[in-house]
C-alpha cells in the first residue's frame, strides 16, 4: 500500500473550494491542497451540464484518507460529492516526508518546501 496519496474533489464555487482547503490544512488531515478552475461535463439527474467547477488536490497520508472523506462529506455542500482517491507511487522523498510530518496532530510548522 501507498503510503501518500492525493484525495481529489470539486465544488460548485472556490469559496467552498478554499473553505474546505484551509480546513483540512488547519485540521491537519492534508499537508497542502490546491485548488484548480475547472470544467465539468457531466450527467446528472438525467440531465447534461457542463459547469465551471473548482478541483481540489489534497495531499496526505493515504492512512488520513478515511478521516479527509468524512471531513469533505461532512462540509460539502453536493449530494454526492466526487471524492477519490490517486495514490502516489513515487515522488522526492523531502516533499512526502513533509507531507507525513504536516498532517501529524502535534506537527510543528515546516521549514519551508513542500508546495
């Protein structure tokens, strides 16, 4: 098993996509997450959309991914947002270390790197 993975979602607006970013930084549950404008095309209810849309990529340990689900169901304003899992197979060992040490509960602030 991956040991980091990036946990993906969107939202209909970016003041739900910062909310939620600075809420699982704060919370600890990500070490960094960016927030991209985006275009969805999509069904939904029968119906094609094609919407502006906000991407989230959360970086965290894939042990957090349980706990980064139940924080985005719960403060997610989409009836069944999209919340997926990518795990990272590699990567530079510094920035994945950072990510690991950012999302413990007692973590101090890094010294720099890791965006």
């Amino acid at each position: 098993m991956e040991k980091t993975c990036i946990v993906l979602t969107t939202t209909g607006t970016e003041g739900e996509a910062q909310r939620l970013a600075e809420g699982l930084v704060a919370e600890r549950l990500a070490a960094c997450v960016q927030v991209l404008s985006v275009t969805s095309t999509y069904i939904w209810q029968g119906q094609l959309h094609r919407d502006p849309e906000w991407l989230l990529l959360i970086k965290t340990p894939a042990a957090r991914y349980s706990d980064v689900e139940a924080y985005i169901r719960e403060h997610h304003s989409y009836e069944v947002p999209e919340i997926i899992q990518v795990p990272i197979q590699q990567g530079l060992a510094a920035y994945l270390a950072w990510v690991e040490a950012m999302t413990l509960p007692q973590a101090n602030a890094g010294s720099g790197g890791g965006r």
